[in-house]
C-alpha cells in the first residue's frame, strides 16, 4: 500500500545548499561569491545605484515649482513617511513570499515594480503637481528595492555553502550599501555637475540604471534553485499563502528570530538617528551655532557610509572563520556601544572636522560587524522557516530607518544630542546581551568551539 504523504520525511536541501566541505573553491568562490549568483550581485550593484541616484536631491526637487511644486513638508511626508512604511512592509515580504514563490519570482516582481511606477511618477506625477498623487505613487514605488534585492538576498544565504555565508552577506551588503546611498548619490552630482543634466533628467536616468539591474538580476543568473519555494516535503503545500503568516508566528515559534529582528533593528537605527540629528546638533540648521556646515556634514555621511562598505566584505569574510554570533556580539554590537558616544563627545568637544571624520569612519567599520547576522539568522532555523527568518531579518533593516529618527525626535528635546548618543550605546550593549542568545552548531565560531571541546576531552 503506498505511504500516506503525512508520513512523509522531509527530504534532504537541494545539493546547492549543502556544505560539500571536500570540494576545493575556485575562482571568484575563493573570494565568497558562489559562481551561479555572481551575476545577481552585479545586478543588486546596479539596481540599488538607480535607486540611489535621487537620495540626495528628491525631497528639494518636489519642492521646485517646476518640479513637484510641494511644500516641504509635503515633500518630507512623501519621500521619508510614505516611502518608508511601504519599504519596512516590503522588507518583510521579501523573505515570506520567496518562501512561496521562489526568490527569482520575487526578483522579477521588484524590477517590474519600480520601472512601472517610476515611470509613472516621472511621467504623470509630477508634471501634475498633485500632492495625493505624487506621495501614492511613490509610496507604492517603495515596494520595488527590498522585494528585488532582498529577495536576491534570501536565494543567496539559502543556496550557498555553509561555509561560504558570511562571505556572501559581506558581497551582498557591500553591493546594496555600495548603490544606496553611496554609488548613487555619485552619479547624481555627476550627472547633475560636470555633465549638465537637469535634476528631471537625473531622474531619467536613475530608471534606466535600475532596468538594467532589473534585466541582470531577472535573467543572467543562472542558480537552478531560484524557482523554488523555500521549503522541503515536511511542508504539505509549500506554496499556500498561509505560509505568509510564518513570517510573523516564527517570532514566538523560534524566539531567537525575535532576538536577531530587534538586533538588526538596533544596528542601523542609530546611524540613522545620527544623521538626521547632525545637522541640528553639529551643523547650523534650525539657527544652531554648529561648526559643520551643510557640506561638510554631506561629506563626513560619504565618509562613513564608504568605511562600512569597505568593512562590510572584511567582516563577512572574517566571521567564517572567527564565528558568524562572536563578530556580531564583539565588533558589532560593543564595538558601536563604545564608538557612537565617543564620537559624538568628541567632535562637540574638539570641533574639529578631521577628527569627527576619523571617528565616524571607525563608527562606520564597527557597523559592519554586524554582517554576519545575515548568515546567522536562516541557519538558526528549519530549512522550511528560512524564508520567514529572512523575513524578519530585511523588517528589521527597513524599521531601522523608523526607530533611529524616532529616537532622536523624542529624546533630543529631553536630553539633547549628548543624550540621544548614550541612548544609543545603551540600546546596542542591551541588543549585544540579546545577540548571546543567537547560537547554533552550524556558526564557525561554534563548531571550532566544540571541535576544541573534544579535543580536550579525547
């Protein structure tokens, strides 16, 4: 008689995301990029420079009267609110709908999304200078990026060897950080300085970059498994939209994935919080006797942000040998507890420029320890759940750009930017307690551990 399906083993991942630990690496894999994705971290590169190419000069453009023709705070309403709740949203369905659809699936949707609907903004929104329509077309446009590059996120740490994810989630951060903002802000002052363009055209322009990342990340990948949903027979329909809900149930299912959501949550909130608060605190805006200017402070955002990319391939590669949780505790999560009051004091106190540089270039390197959180966090879980603890993994990215501004509009008028400066070490020395929680034998670290402890014993 044959088995009844419930009975049913689940079946072994896919060969692609075993850990063939015999087989020697080669070529770009010695370097941390699986061969079968190279192509999709080329495209993340590419899509996330379009997307960049309007950060710096969007919210001033809607505010021109041949542009949007908005007030300001209209314009802020539109490109930091609106967009912003459809990112965290999109974040997290990434991972939940890569687990139903297969991640390319969800890759498609992302590049088709914001070619659409950027092509309606430029076309249609502005030159109406309606405020209801500009701030819903681009809030829905909002959903594009983390459903395209998330979701090339997920196929990368669910295919790639064991051995090779932190190596991977440094590529992949170094592609998304190295195109929003850094990459992209370039090819606006580019375009917009030496080559003349209008800020329209600029605009223009951002929509052929990210088609072209679109069209390399839709179709020059070749991986196998990017058609499948994330999931093993032990799951009776892996496709059901039900499995939408184990984005959320997974947080009490498994409550480590709750512990690495709030960490990724606190690793990027305060440099958000920082930079929107620098230009009060140590630049002159609102009136305030700030020894920065607005240049300065531009350039010390591009300081940081390129530190971090840097570091971000460093510790990949670096927590697959010292252990995926131990960088993130030690480098990531102390390391920016003492970095983010050190460098706030002490650019108040000294007021010097190349000083405060200096120290948000260390800020920014620290930042990178938390990398390895990218390979962490689906390997703690099931192979059917690694979707869902992506999931919470890209929220937390998007909710930092919530919870760091946050912060800062309700503490500052309390506690100043001295304040707001220890809040943040203490939510990263209280997230460095959490990160404790996050181990698993598949971590490096954990396994040279335990080949250590039996050592002893033997």
């Amino acid at each position: 008689m044959k088995e009844p399906a419930t009975s049913r083993q689940p079946q072994h991942p896919p060969a692609s995301q075993t850990d063939p630990a015999s087989r020697p690496l080669s070529g770009i894999e010695r370097i941390g990029i699986p061969k079968p994705l190279f192509w999709g971290f080329v495209a993340v590169l590419i899509y996330m420079v379009g997307d960049g190419v309007e950060i710096s000069y969007l919210t001033d453009y809607l505010q021109q009267p041949d542009g949007g023709g908005l007030a300001g705070e209209q314009a802020t309403f539109a490109t930091v609110t609106v967009y912003g709740v459809a990112v965290m949203l999109a974040s997290w369905l990434s991972g939940t709908l890569s687990a139903i659809w297969g991640p390319r699936r969800v890759i498609w949707l992302g590049a088709a999304w914001w070619v659409v609907f950027e092509a309606i903004f430029l076309f249609a929104a502005i030159p109406s200078q309606n405020f209801a329509f500009i701030v819903t077309v681009y809030g829905i446009r909002g959903f594009a990026y983390p459903l395209f590059a998330f979701a090339f996120l997920v196929w990368a740490q669910t295919t790639s060897p064991e051995r090779m994810r932190g190596s991977v989630a440094g590529w992949f951060w170094f592609a998304f950080t190295g195109g929003l903002p850094t990459l992209g802000a370039g090819v606006a002052a580019l375009a917009i300085g030496p080559l003349g363009f209008s800020l329209y055209d600029t605009l223009v322009l951002s929509l052929v970059l990210v088609a072209v990342g679109g069209v390399l990340g839709s179709f020059a990948v070749r991986e196998p498994n990017g058609l499948k949903p994330i999931a093993d027979e032990s799951v009776a329909d892996p496709t059901s939209y039900r499995r939408l809900l184990e984005g959320v149930d997974i947080l009490w299912r498994d409550r480590r994935t709750l512990a690495g959501g709030l960490v990724r949550i606190v690793n990027t909130a305060p440099q958000y919080g920082f930079f929107a608060m620098f230009p009060f605190t140590l630049g002159s805006a609102g009136g305030n006797d700030g020894f920065l200017s607005l240049a300065q402070i531009a350039t010390l955002t591009a300081a940081a942000y390129g530190s971090n990319i840097a570091a971000n391939l460093f510790f990949g590669v670096f927590g697959d040998y010292f252990g995926w949780r131990r960088t993130v505790t030690f480098f990531g999560c102390l390391g920016c507890a003492a970095a983010t009051p050190l460098w706030y004091f002490t650019a108040v106190a000294t007021e010097s420029f190349g000083l405060t540089i200096a120290l948000g270039c260390v800020y920014g390197v620290l930042l990178a320890g938390f990398v390895p959180l990218s390979a962490l966090m689906p390997s703690m879980v099931q192979h059917k759940d690694k979707g869902a603890s992506l999931a919470i993994l890209n929220f937390g990215a998007g909710g930092a750009a919530f919870v760091g501004p946050m912060v800062v509009t309700l503490a500052y008028p309390l506690v100043g930017g001295g304040g707001v400066a220890v809040i943040f070490s203490c939510m990263y020395l209280a997230v460095a307690v959490l990160s404790t929680r996050l181990k698993d034998p598949s971590d490096p670290g954990e396994k040279r551990l335990a080949a250590a402890a039996t050592a002893e014993a033997a």
